[in-house]
C-alpha cells in the first residue's frame, strides 16, 4: 500500500492535527465555491489555453489571442465579473508579456504530477497539481498563479512545504531540478520568487521526512489552539473550542485504522 503524500495536507497538519482529522480522515466540507473562486478557475482556465495553443511558430500574440482565450472560459461569470476578468488579464499582458521578444513555450500547463518516494522501506506517493512549469535553463521554474485580491502573509514553513514536496516528485519525472517557485498574483501584477538550494532541499525533505512518519502513525490528533481557532471551519466539532463539540455528522466518513493521503 502506499501511502499518498501532499503539500496542502502536510500543511493542514502542521498547522493542527484536528483539523486534518476532520477534513481528511472523516471528510467533512469545507468551505462553499463563491463567486470569488468561480472567477479565479476561469482566469486559470484561460491562461493555460494562452500558453498551450499558442502557434509558437508565431511572433509574440496580440492581446485579442488573451481575449479569445477568454471568451472560452468565462461563460458562466455575471458581466462584472467578466469585465474584471478581462482587465486582470490586460494587466498581465502589459506586466509579463508585451516585453518579451517572444512567448516562450512552457514544458507543461495545468497539470497533475504523481511520483514515487520511497522512505525507511515505506512507499509513498507524492502527488499534485501544477498551473505552468518553465524552463530556466536546464533546470525549472514552477509557476502558481494567486487571484487573491491582496497579498496574503506567507508562511515560510507552509512555502518549504510546498517547494520540497514538488522538488522531489520533479526530479522523479523530469530527472531536473526545480531550482525556483513563482508566485504571480494575477490582481496586483506582483511576482514573488523563492529560490531552492541544495541545502534548502536537502532540509525540506528532512522535515516532510519526519512528517510523513508522524501521520503514518497518527491515532490522537490533538488540536494545536491558535488564533486561527475563530476562522476554523470545524470548531463545532473542536473539544478545544467546546467543552460539549457538536456530534460529526452522519455523512462524515468512518474512521480507518490508517489513512494517510497527502497532495501537493
């Protein structure tokens, strides 16, 4: 059996045990998709179509191919919505493409990695997903698009996390390294950059290391009482929020004698 590994649930548990049992061992919602989100999937949507059917035969694409592009995804978004759409994507125009002497063509958009790791004997299977991976040279540059509509505070352990968990499926599937994770955030047009150096992978894949094998053999899941506590979206069911929890309700999954699922 192997056991699958990723970033947002080593990130959830890192963060509180509890709530990594609610959300992943018993499977309770989150939160719903707004109209936030649904604008954010089609900007995503569309700016994979912009890189993968891209003619690269071609000069540099006018901004009616990004418009296009739109058109294709925006269906289903209210007319402000769309209007908005369209400007964030004016603004990555001007901002990552007008100066470039030619649109490079990513080694992938939009996609799924899934690999191997194995660790004391223990398979594990890496897996996630991905919004453009470039070229720097001959090693890679992941690229995550954010259509947040501020800067949110980064966390470093979350980020170390994230860049370790993808250095090590990369460098299965490519056999190069990822030498840099990009963050563009598509409202404000700024690109946050984080390098990845040997040391530092070399001390991120400690860390996921003593991770994975704390949650193979996870069984009390003790909450860890922050002030995210008011924002968590299970603190109904937190015996360290309510001396008498809401019971888990019936849809909630039954409890297993070991799961363990982690994805990028």
């Amino acid at each position: 059996m192997a056991y699958h590994l990723s970033a947002a649930k080593l990130q959830t548990y890192q963060t509180c045990p509890k709530s990594y049992y609610f959300k992943y061992e018993r499977g309770l919602p989150g939160g719903g998709f707004g109209k936030s989100q649904a604008l954010g999937t089609s900007l995503h949507k569309a700016l994979a179509q912009i890189y993968q059917d891209w003619d690269y035969l071609q000069p540099m694409p006018s901004f009616e191919w990004l418009e296009y592009c739109w058109q294709n995804h925006s269906q289903d978004l209210d007319p402000s919505q769309f209007r908005e759409g369209l400007t964030i994507l004016k603004n990555y125009y001007d901002r990552f493409m007008t100066e470039l002497p030619s649109l490079r063509r990513p080694l992938a958009v939009e996609g799924k990695i899934q690999a191997p790791w194995f660790l004391d004997n223990i398979e594990f299977t890496l897996s996630g997903r991905y919004d453009r991976l470039d070229w720097l040279g001959d090693d890679l540059e992941l690229i995550d698009y954010k259509s947040t509509k501020e800067i949110k505070s980064l966390d470093s352990k979350r980020i170390d996390l994230q860049l370790g968990l993808y250095a090590i499926a990369l460098q299965h599937i490519y056999n190069c390294r990822l030498k840099k994770l990009s963050l563009i955030y598509l409202r404000t047009g700024d690109k946050i950059e984080f390098e990845v150096t040997p040391e530092h992978d070399r001390r991120v894949r400690q860390t996921i290391a003593k991770m994975a094998k704390q949650l193979r053999g996870e069984r009390e899941w003790k909450p860890h009482q922050t002030k995210a506590c008011d924002r968590c979206q299970y603190s109904r069911y937190c015996p360290a929020i309510h001396a008498e929890p809401d019971p888990l309700p019936e849809s909630a999954k039954p409890e297993r004698e070991l799961q363990l699922t982690l994805d990028l």
